[in-house]
C-alpha cells in the first residue's frame, strides 16, 4: 500500500487559492440606461490628427475626469474654428454603419475614441482649437497634430465620425 501523503487526508488543512484584486464590477446592459450621459463636466476632450496624403486621419479623444461613470453615446461632430474663434463651414457627413450598443460607458479615467477623417479645406488658416459636439455636450477643445488638411478643389470640404469606442480602461493599460 502506498504512503500516504498529509495532504492526501481530508482532514488536513488546505491552503486557500491565490486570488488577486478583484475586478470591477461589470455594468450589465439593463442598467446602462441607468448611467448619466457624460457632459463637457465629466469629459475631457481633445482633437489628433495625422496627415494621409493631402488628407487628415485622426481621433476625437474624451476621458472621463469626473467621479462617477457616464456614457457617450452617438457619433460627434468636430467643426474647425478660424484664429479669430469663428466655426468654419465644413460639413459633418454622419455615416449610417449601424453600431450596438451604440455607446461607450466610461468609469473614471477611462478613454474612448471617435475616428475622425477631414478629406480638402481651402478656406481660411484654421486654428489649434476646434469645436467638439457630442449628444450630451460640446467644448472648444485643443487640436494637436497638423491643424488642416491640403486643398483639393476638386473635393467638397467634409469631415468623417464614427462611434465612440473605450480604449483600454484606465488601470490596465
């Protein structure tokens, strides 16, 4: 017969299994109507871009800075602001992708992402701020990267959003 082990008998004492931190507590999607939708309070926000070809390419970036979680829900609206602070006419085209459940929700220090395209402008010098709207807010807000794109007569002036995403959560990066 084979000896047998102390942690073999039923009585022993076992040690208990590591567990780390625990987890944020997930928001399920009944309550997410529940959740106040983020105001220019809640949210900081800013515009980057990045040059493709003549074009811009970037992100509307908000990051919840208050206390609470808030939801971001719809696709924004950037519109460019002249030196003098006045909004420029460039056009928003919304595209019709549909996206479930359409919202981000952000706990304090999270971050979610709008793509943002802007093809031509050949107006007037554009500015480092520019105006970020959102279904539950808007901000002047700071533009970082180049400020406009190229000329392209043959282009109507237009800028691009897609939905909000969240990035990492804030602690997991």
């Amino acid at each position: 017969m084979p000896a047998r082990r102390p942690e073999d008998d039923p009585r022993h004492p076992r040690e208990a299994p590591e567990t780390g931190p625990p987890e944020a507590p997930e928001i399920a999607p009944r309550e997410a109507h529940e959740i106040a939708l983020c105001g220019p309070d809640d949210i900081e926000v800013e515009v980057r871009w990045a040059r493709d070809g003549t074009a811009l390419r970037g992100q509307l970036v908000a990051r919840n800075i208050g206390g609470r979680a808030c939801r971001l829900s719809g696709k924004p609206t950037v519109t460019p602001l002249a030196a003098d602070g006045t909004p420029l006419p460039v056009q928003t085209v919304i595209t019709l992708e549909m996206m479930q459940p359409g919202y981000a929700l952000l706990q304090p220090g999270d971050v979610a992402t709008s793509r943002i395209s802007w093809n031509s402008w050949c107006g007037q010098p554009v500015s480092d701020r520019a105006v970020a709207d959102w279904n539950s807010g808007s901000a002047v807000v700071p533009v970082h990267g180049p400020v406009q794109p190229g000329c392209d007569h043959a282009q109507r002036a237009q800028m691009t959003s897609y939905w909000f995403f969240l990035e990492t959560p804030a602690g997991l990066a």
